[in-house]
C-alpha cells in the first residue's frame, strides 16, 4: 500500500469511524455514538471518563489495554449500554459473547467511538485546568486582602 493510500485510508477512517466485525458468525457493524446517543450516555459515562483520565493523564497516546479493560470492566453496565447503543445488538447478547468474540467487539466498539471518549477527556481535563486556575486567583485573592487588611491596621485603620 502506498503512501497515499495510507493517508486516504486515515482520512477515511476519521470522517466514518464505523467498523464491521464478525460476532456469532455474523457480520455486526459498530457505529460511532450519534450526538443524541451521547447526551443520552452522559451521565452514565461520567464515572467511566474520570477512570479515562487517570489512564491518560499522563499524556498516553496508547493505552496499557490490560488497564482499559479493567476501566471498561469497572463499568461493565455502562460499556454494555454504550455498546449496544453503538451495534443495535441486545446488551444481554453482548454479555453473552465468548470472550475472544466479546474482546473483538469491545475493540471495534473503543476504536469507533474513539472521539466520544476523546471529546469527553478534553472536556474533562479543560473543566479542570479551569477549576484550578480560579482556585489559583482565589488563593492570590484572599493574600492580597489579607496583606491590606495588615497594611490598613498598621496605619491605625479598623479592620474586621
């Protein structure tokens, strides 16, 4: 395969991420999650990000995939509602696969819905970084009240 090839294969598989697996003999297409999908996940997914961004934080393009299974598997019901939603197959199914079966889709699943996760991690590490940073203000704050609360007292002034 060429180099250009390649990059049209990458481009593709970015603008329609879907992949087709064979599970139970058939053919099963994992569709990235829609917008809605998403919204509808969100609360679901939230304890399932915060596991991500441990996994992440410390700037892992790869992750250890012993360790996303063990995040998946903390979250078993919410990964399986995601995957169902993602594949149209029954959760119970789902639970039912062999795990080779089940692994192959849980991958399929993870690579198609790769900027769901991505997207949620971001969102988490910017909400973050702004938490911390008004702490940071607040902190500098509450020092520059209190150097001229000191200021004013030692001019005489009374201060509360």
């Amino acid at each position: 395969m060429s180099t250009d090839d390649n990059a049209l294969e990458n481009e593709t598989e970015v603008l329609f991420p879907h992949r087709r697996v064979t599970v139970g003999g058939e053919p099963v297409e994992v569709r990235e999650l829609t917008f809605w999908q998403g919204l509808e996940a969100a609360p679901l997914v939230e304890p399932m990000i915060a596991d991500l961004f441990e996994l992440f934080k410390d700037g892992a393009i790869e992750p250890d995939l012993t360790k996303l299974g063990a995040v998946f598997g903390r979250h078993r019901g919410a990964t399986l509602k995601l995957m169902s939603l993602s594949t149209g197959l029954d959760a119970d199914a789902i639970a039912a696969l062999p795990d080779g079966e089940g692994q192959t889709l849980l991958m399929a699943f993870w690579g198609a819905n790769l900027h769901f996760f991505v997207t949620r991690l971001v969102q988490r590490r910017e909400s973050l970084a702004i938490r911390d940073h008004l702490n940071r203000r607040r902190e500098e704050a509450e020092q520059e009240a209190e150097a001229l609360k000191q200021e004013l007292a030692s001019e005489g002034y009374s201060v509360n």
